[in-house]
C-alpha cells in the first residue's frame, strides 16, 4: 500500500470523493484547504481522504470514501490509521463527522473514534436533496473523536 499526499488537481478525484459526500458544493467547502492524501495498492487507486486543521488541536476527516469494489478490504482502516499517524504529534484530536448510518457509525468505533455530540439537522440543511445511506435518511450529523 502506498500514501500519497496530492497538492495540485484535487478535483481529478471527484468520482471518488463523492462516494464519500455526495454533493459537489459540501466538497467545494473544503477541498482546497484540506489535505487529500489517497491510497494505491497493486496500482490501483483504492482510498481517498481529505483532512483539514480546524484548530485548537484538532484535526477533522471532512471525507473517506473507498472504491466500491474495494469496500470491507480493510482500506478505510488503512487510510485512518495513516492520517491519524501524520496528524500525531500536530495535533491532539483527531474528529469524523457523519450521518448516523449503520454503516459509518460502527466503522468509526471500530477505528477507536468515540461519539462527541450530534449536529441537529445537519444533512436537511446543508443539502439540496434528501440523503439516505442503507434505507436510513440523514438528517444529523454524527461527530467522532479519536485521541491523537
């Protein structure tokens, strides 16, 4: 597995970055100030993951998305543990916000992120469209923590 951190272009990878937040505006908020790093195994893009400082310490995975065919493979795991490996020693949190979804939810316990709070109404009012993951609407947004 190779990490790479892209500088320029960023925006070559939005079919995959849409997987992870599926309105292009929501990304436009926050591509060009975070870092995008991806994940190549076997010379196949297999990860991206976009992360931005907000502060005080904190750093947020703002998107996550791996590539469907290489879902449950063990890459989003992968790409946490190495952005929480080159935030560490920067910083002092590590933060994940997403929709309460049976499938991210577990995923970021099971990363050791723990639940913060809850960010009422997030998905209706930041979205033009109804979002549903695993026949479930999104309306809050879920925010994890995880110590750096």
């Amino acid at each position: 597995m190779e990490f790479q951190t892209i500088s320029d272009n960023k925006r070559d990878f939005l079919p995959l970055l849409l997987l992870g937040d599926e309105q292009e505006d929501m990304i436009e908020r926050y591509l060009d100030r975070g870092t995008l790093w991806t994940l190549v195994d076997g010379g196949v893009l297999q990860a991206v993951c976009v992360v931005t400082e907000e502060g005080g310490g904190d750093f947020e995975i703002k998107n996550l998305a791996v590539a469907p065919e290489s879902q449950r493979q063990g890459y989003g795991r992968a790409m946490v543990e190495e952005v929480a490996r080159r935030c560490r020693g920067r910083g002092r949190r590590l933060l994940a916000g997403t929709g309460d979804s049976p499938l991210t939810v577990p995923f970021y316990e099971a990363c050791g992120f723990r639940e913060s709070h809850r960010v009422r109404d997030f998905f209706t009012e930041n979205y033009d469209h109804p979002i549903y993951e695993a026949g479930r609407r999104l309306t809050d947004m879920v925010v994890f923590v995880r110590d750096l």
